[in-house]
C-alpha cells in the first residue's frame, strides 16, 4: 500500500470523471465507483496485516477471540457500508445512501447482541 | 502502467467513446440508436467494473471474517 499511489488513483479518477459528467453522468459515477474499489483493494491488504496483529495480542493476553472476531466482522461492515453510501450519495442518490446506512447500523446491532449479553450476565453476577 | 490504472483508463475510453457516438448519432437524427450506443457503452463498462468488485467482495470477506 503506497500513499502515493492511492493519491495517484483518486487523482486520475477526479479528473476522468469530471471529463465524464458532463455528456454522461452514469459514466462519471461508474469512474468514481471503480476508482473507489481500486483503492479499497490496495487498502484491504494492509488492513488485514494490523488486524493479524491485533489476533496476537488478544491470544497473548489469552482474552476470548470471540470479541475480537465480532470487532474485526462490525469493522468490515463499516468499511463496506461507509462506501457504498457514499457513492450512492455522489451519485445524488442521498436516500439510498442513507438506506444502506440503516441496514449496516442494524448489521452491526446485530452482531454487537452477544457482547451485550455478555457484559449484563458479568453485572448481574456481581450483584450480590 | 498497473492493470488497474490501464482498466481505470479503459472505462474512461469506454464511456467517452460512447458519449461522442451519442451526440453523433443525435445530431445526424437516429436518437434510438444512440441510446443503443450508451447502454452498450454502459454495459461494457460495468462488465469491466465487476470483475474488480467479484474481487474485492471476496477480498474483504476473507479479511474481515465476513462468511
């Protein structure tokens, strides 16, 4: 993952899509979309180096990997809602992009219920 | 030049190109097929455009303990 490069890609792609807008703006909106797919490629490699990183201190400190697996599952779905929102909104679809928000606030409800039970069940015992 | 910068310079080629065929074909009358023309020119991109996305989807379930 170079720096460099991704800023080379967006770079490119700002400008091919403006090229774009104009005549037609599906075309524009399908650049920025691939540019943006680009770049996630090139981010997810790296990602995947901090989070083996991360699955070593938590067996070092021999915590359960259910929490760390459920973190690493409500970190991908925010990656992955954040920018297909974000594309739908630049392409003026802003209701869309709101709707694909809802649906990862309730993934990540969803896959954070297990934790939550687990955190009452600890208060609850030590209540006397 | 990477193979993405080249797709990334192909779907920029491929969307032009249709965008010039359209105005042509408008101006010269034939609005049906110029609509022909962009849908081709829309489908070839996303063909193109999939293929990453395929990738990526696997690419980020892998990672991310998704599946």
């Amino acid at each position: 993952m170079h720096i460099v490069q991704i800023i080379g890609i967006g770079m490119t792609a700002t400008v091919l899509a403006t090229l774009l807008r104009q005549q037609m703006p599906s075309f524009a909106t399908l650049v920025s979309l691939f540019a943006g797919v680009l770049i996630l490629l090139l981010l997810v490699r790296s990602i995947s180096t901090a989070l083996g990183t991360f699955q070593q201190l938590t067996a070092a400190a021999n915590m359960s990997p259910m929490f760390l697996q459920t973190l690493i599952r409500i970190l991908g779905i925010a990656y992955v809602v954040e920018f297909a929102a974000d594309v739908a909104r630049d392409a003026g679809e802003t209701a869309l992009g709101g709707r694909i928000e809802l649906a990862g606030k309730i993934g990540i409800v969803l896959l954070a219920l297990p934790i939550f039970k687990d955190v009452l069940d600890v208060i609850v015992h030590m209540i006397p | 030049m990477s193979p993405e910068i080249r797709d990334l310079f192909r779907i920029f080629a491929v969307g032009f190109v249709a965008a010039i065929f359209h105005t042509v074909l408008k101006q010269s009358g034939k609005e049906d097929f110029a609509h022909w023309a962009t849908l081709l020119g829309l489908v070839a991109v996303f063909a193109i455009v999939i293929g990453y996305v395929d990738h990526l989807y696997h690419e980020i379930t892998s990672v991310f303990l998704l599946q």
